[in-house]
C-alpha cells in the first residue's frame, strides 16, 4: 500500500470528491486542501483504519505554524511505525501549506482508507479530545465533541480504621507471593521498558523528521548553487560585452533570495520557453 505509484488511481482523485468524503466520513467542515496542512485530519484517518494505533489525545487541531504543525506529523509517523506502514512523510513540505503536496498527500492516505478501513462505529468528533476545535474541525453545524464524564474517585467505605490493617495484609501477601512477580511490582520492570520503548520510538521519529530536514535544506541549496553555475555557463557560451561585475553580483543575488515560489514559476517558464 505504501508503493502506490504516481500513475495510480489514487492520484487522479478530485479535489472535490477528497473535500466530499472527507467531510461526510469525519464530520469535517473543511473546503480547502491546504487545511489538512497541520497534519490533524491525517492523523484522524489512520486512527479510523487502525483504531487505538493513533496517540489522538497528542494531536493539536489549532496548529498554525510549522513549529506547532511538526508535533502532529510525530505522532503521525509513529502510528505508521506501529502499524507497518513504509511511506515516507514529506513533513517540511506539507507543513508550509502547498496545494500539490497536501494533495498528493490526502488522495494516497483515502485510497489507504479504502483499502483498509474495515468500517464499523467510529466516532470522529468525540475522537478529537478538545474543546477549542477549529471551525473547519467542526461539522456543518458547528457542534463540539462530548464531554468525557468524571467520575468520582471510589470510595472506599467501611471502617476507616480497617485501612491500616487492610494494606498491611495487600503488602504481606505482596511479599510472600511469586517473587518474579514481586520484584517487576517493586521495580515496575514491565512499567519502565514500555516508556524506554516510547522514549526510543519518539527518538527515532524526531531522527527522522530532522534528516528529513536536512535533506530539504541540503537540495535546495544545491539547486540555488546549480542555477548559478547555469548563468555563468550561459554567459561563457554567449558573453555579453554589456555585463559589469554588479550586474553579475545582482543576478547572483535574484537567484540566491529567490523563494521556492518564484522558483517553481522560473522553473515552469524555463521549460515551456524549452518546450
């Protein structure tokens, strides 16, 4: 599922039927692609294809800025890792909001939902755990989750007295049970390895997220590098008697402070003009 190619089915998905299903299946209110930027709904999804694998309490639904975005697709990531699921989440581009990448994005991660959700009750508000939902976190009618009711703590009742003497006896028949069992008891053996393992996991991903990174950084300053060397070979093929060395140190510096925006419209001029 994680092989899905570009000319797949999946990726010819509408931007309407995406918006459609995703609203109707997870009582969403959502009208554009870039919404799904946070990384919350993607979350939402795969807690509905694998119930529990998802950490839904961690997810920030108001996240706006990257820094406020990366947690989500943390826990995202784990929940692939917990599940097997072998794709790579391309974290610094979703979360800078572009159209393209949150699409290809959501058409894969509905086509893994149809291939795996096995249906059933599911219940995305009350999923959500938050009170303060965005509006397009929120069904048409604007409604919130449930309140989770508390419970009181139980009461004990009886003879107050009787207390002492009860733990005295919980803690005798500790000491003189299983002593394998005692000593994971006393230590909290099986306790502690599962929050190593969740230490460890929650390491990887941050290992993960930050080579992604720095893989992000590295090409697009190589790109930047590449483009120059472009201009000077242009120049060398066709030298211009009019170009002086401010001129230069100018069309170095377009290039060099240009943002990814621009770059894509450069690039896409550069292969129509080919074309």
């Amino acid at each position: 599922m994680s092989s899905v190619g570009r000319m797949d089915g999946a990726f010819f998905v509408s931007r309407t039927e995406l918006l459609a299903w995703l609203n109707t299946t997870f009582q969403l209110n959502v009208s554009k692609v870039e919404q799904c930027a946070n990384g919350a709904i993607y979350c939402q999804v795969i807690d509905a294809c694998h119930p529990g694998a998802v950490l839904m309490k961690k997810v920030n639904w108001v996240a706006r800025d990257e820094h406020q975005c990366v947690p989500n697709f943390k826990v995202l990531q784990q929940a692939f890792d917990k599940v097997g699921i072998q794709r790579h989440i391309e974290v610094d581009k979703l979360v800078r909001g572009k159209y393209q990448d949150n699409l290809e994005m959501l058409q894969w991660i509905k086509t893994y939902f149809d291939r795996t959700c096995q249906g059933g009750d599911y219940s995305a508000l009350s999923r959500r755990f938050s009170d303060s939902l965005p509006e397009w976190a929120r069904p048409a009618d604007g409604s919130l989750p449930p309140r989770s009711p508390v419970r009181p703590a139980p009461s004990s009742g009886g003879d107050p007295r009787a207390q002492p003497r009860q733990a005295l006896a919980s803690r005798s028949r500790l000491l003189s049970g299983d002593g394998r069992r005692s000593g994971r008891a006393g230590y909290g053996g099986d306790t502690s390895l599962a929050e190593e393992h969740e230490r460890l996991r929650e390491e990887v991903v941050d290992l993960k997220i930050t080579v992604d990174g720095l893989e992000t950084e590295r090409d697009f300053y190589f790109q930047k590098l590449r483009d120059v060397e472009i201009l000077c070979q242009a120049w060398e093929e066709r030298p211009d008697p009019t170009m002086t060395v401010s001129q230069f140190v100018k069309d170095c510096q377009r290039i060099l402070y240009m943002k990814d925006d621009e770059d894509d419209l450069v690039n896409s001029g550069d292969a129509n003009g080919a074309g």
